[in-house]
C-alpha cells in the first residue's frame, strides 16, 4: 500500500508523524502527500482556527487526487474536534492523540464507514515511549521527553488538546540517548510541550537541570541541544551547566510572548517584563556567545499603536539573538477569542513585519561577531553547489566545503552572506 503523510504544526507533531512513519514504512510503500496514494495521513495542528482550515484543505486536496483512498486525520484538531473533523465528507477516519494502533488498523482497514477513535487526553498518565527520531531533513534526532501543558494561557487551546504535563522517566531517556548515539546520532534535541515542566509528575521529583546532568554523566551523545523553555525555567543552575558543559550546545529559546506587563497579564503568563529581561541578561553573562532566542506574539486583543512600539523598544533593548513572531491569531474555545479589541488583520501583519525585521537585524548582529573566529559545525545537509550546511553549537547556519555530512567539523569563519555565514574547514 502507498501511504503518505502530511504534518501542520510545531516540532512535536512533526516528531508524532515521524514515529507514525516508522511504523507504517516496515509494510508499506511511504510516498510523497503530493503523489497518488492509496492512503493519506493528516496529523493536524489547531493552535488556531487557520490551522484547521488549513488541515481542511488538505484533505480535500487528497481525496482530490487519489479519491478512492483513505483519509485519516489524526494530531490535536483530531482530539480537540473530533466530530467536527468527521463531519467533513472526505474524511475517512478521525484518530486522537496517543493511539497509534488504532491508527495502524485505520491505515488497513477496508470499506468507507467513518469511524472515530478519541480518548480522554485528561486521564492520560505517563508519555508512550515510541522512541526519537530524526525528522525528515534533518541529521540531529529528536526525543520527546514530555508531552502536556499545566499552564492556562489565555490564547492556547494545547492543553485541552494534549491534557497535563507529563514525563518520560529519566532511566527510559537514558536508553533512548545510548540507542541513538550507537546509531550515529551526533546530536539529540530534548523536546516536549512544555519542557520546562519535565519531572514534576514523576514518583521521584525531579527536573531538568537534574535530567541534564544524569546524561552528562554518561556522555553518551557528542551534543544536545533544548527545545524551548518557558521564562520562570531558567535557573541560574540551568545556566551554569550550560555554561561549564562540552556537550551541552549554548542555545536557548526562551519565550516572551509579549514585550508590555498589561498584555502579559491578559496573556495568563506568570512573569513580567522585569524578570524576563533580568532572566535573558543572566543568561547572557552566562553565556555570551550564546543564541538566545524568543516567541513575540504581535497584535493580540487590546494592543494599542504605543503597546506595540513601546514592545519593539523592550525586545530591541534585549541581548536577544533571534525571534520567532506570529501574528494573534483566534482560537475559538480559548478565552482570549472573545478578548474585545481585536486588532484588524492588515495592523497585525504590518505589525508582524515590523518586529521581524527587529529579529533579522539582531541575528545578523550576532552572527557577524563570528566572522574571523571559529565555529564548531554539525554538517546536516549538501547544498546545490557542493558545498556543506549545517548549525554551528550556538545554532548559526554555517556553509562550507569539504567535511561530511552527519560529521562535526571546526570552521574558519570568513564571511556572511544571505542568512548563513560561510567558511573553510580547518579540522574534522
């Protein structure tokens, strides 16, 4: 059978897909979503309304172009809206999350009766370890060591989507890292929905400084990197290790959100703007030849022409290297979606572009104080040209010929062009 799968969503719905993948590709033939199949997968995201419409879309697309073929979709606009999702007519099967074998069977399964399988994600207990996985494009391999979200923030929907933190216990992590490793994984990402939140719900407390350095005993892995963490995660303990490790990589990603006190108060997040920036000037000391970056969510309800420029001013004051930015977008079910205030569409693009180009100036920035000095690259991929790309440890694209790919080299750094900095190998 040809089976494809498409992925709407962050980097653990991609993680989701490549474990479905991983199972599917033992039986199966797995083709490209834009080629005819005999069955498609659909693993949705619904962080907001768009992202279902997208996942629509798709769909129909599918049944489109091969329209005897099953159409499954599964991921968190499955588990959130099941009978909606159902209720769209070319949708053969509706999966929630963390049932990949009712999944399997669906895949299989003869006849055209529509069929629902969702559980109740509130009383799940503990995260199935399905085992990390390189996502496709990349040579790092990524390991979902928590699943859920505690926290109540007005604009998200995920933790109706994937229910209360929960955690992987550190012995299965263990295993998992040694397995990868011997598999020639040279780098590993620790991610999670709310990563910071890791150990809280084990029998044995712990949390993930402690994780951290249960792996760096047993230097199983050349580099690990996290994913992001949330501001009140940050300990200075986190940063020293950091700081004094040769494994762990001098990247964080820690998400503002906002950059005004009243917004974040609308937003239900727990900090403000004097912690974090005392949080990102700490791990700046720390680590000052670190990426430190951030999420800014531009446009949400009630923010003013001065809320948003007074937020550019506070994030440009940061030693912030990068931004990921999104413009507010609604969630029906959450409570900012019924916020008054909403801000119009082109304001919040044009406010988007605005503090994107704020986070393109900055990475530039950082990324020229390396040219002249030397990066120690992991190869991931072979460019048009011959020549070799891949992240540096403080996570700068890095091009340049020779070397291998999957392989870590030391680069003389002697320039920057569009994006990426560039150089020679000095030493593998």
């Amino acid at each position: 059978m040809r089976v494809a799968i498409a992925t709407l969503g962050c980097k653990i719905n991609q993680y989701d897909s490549a474990v479905i993948q991983s199972r599917l590709e033992a039986r199966h033939a797995m083709v490209s979503f834009e080629e005819e199949a005999d069955c498609y997968i659909v693993n949705a995201c619904t962080v907001t309304d768009r992202a279902d419409w997208e996942a629509r879309q798709l769909v129909r697309r599918a049944k489109r172009r091969s329209p005897a073929a099953r159409v499954v979709v599964t991921g968190c606009y499955a588990q959130v809206n099941p009978e909606q999702v159902a209720q769209v007519q070319e949708v053969d099967f509706v999966v929630g999350l963390n049932r990949l074998d009712d999944l399997l069977r669906f895949v299989e399964q003869t006849g055209t009766a529509r069929k629902i399988s969702v559980g109740d994600v509130k009383r799940e207990r503990g995260v199935p370890v399905v085992g990390a996985r390189a996502l496709p494009g990349h040579t790092r391999a990524f390991l979902k060591i928590q699943e859920g979200c505690d926290y109540s923030c007005t604009y998200c929907i995920i933790p109706t989507a994937r229910g209360h933190s929960r955690s992987v216990a550190p012995e299965a992590i263990l295993r998992e890292i040694e397995g990868l490793a011997s598999r020639g994984y040279q780098e590993i990402v620790l991610t999670g929905i709310h990563l910071g939140g890791y150990g809280r719900d084990l029998t044995r407390r712990l949390d993930l400084t402690a994780l951290l350095e249960m792996i760096l005993e047993k230097r199983s892995v050349q580099r690990l990197r996290l994913s992001s963490l949330d501001p009140r995660e940050v300990p200075e303990r986190l940063l020293t290790l950091i700081a004094r490790s040769d494994v762990l990589c001098p990247h964080l990603h820690i998400c503002a959100q906002a950059g005004d006190d009243r917004i974040l108060k609308d937003m239900r997040r727990n900090y403000d703007t004097t912690y974090y920036r005392e949080i990102v000037a700490a791990a700046r000391e720390l680590l000052p030849d670190g990426a430190l970056g951030s999420d800014i969510i531009v446009g949400f309800p009630g923010e003013s022409d001065s809320d948003f420029e007074r937020q550019v001013e506070f994030f440009d004051s940061l030693p912030l290297t990068y931004f990921h930015v999104f413009p507010y977008s609604i969630r029906s079910g959450t409570a900012a979606a019924s916020l008054p205030a909403q801000v119009p569409a082109a304001l919040k693009k044009a406010r988007a572009k605005k503090m994107r180009a704020l986070g393109a100036a900055k990475k530039r920035a950082f990324a020229l104080r390396f040219v002249g000095r030397r990066l120690s690259v992991l190869f991931e991929t072979t460019a048009k040209d011959g020549a070799l790309t891949g992240y540096s440890r403080n996570y700068l694209p890095v091009a340049a010929a020779g070397g291998a790919v999957n392989r870590e080299a030391e680069i003389e750094i002697t320039g920057f062009n569009n994006g990426a900095l560039f150089g020679t190998v000095v030493s593998r």
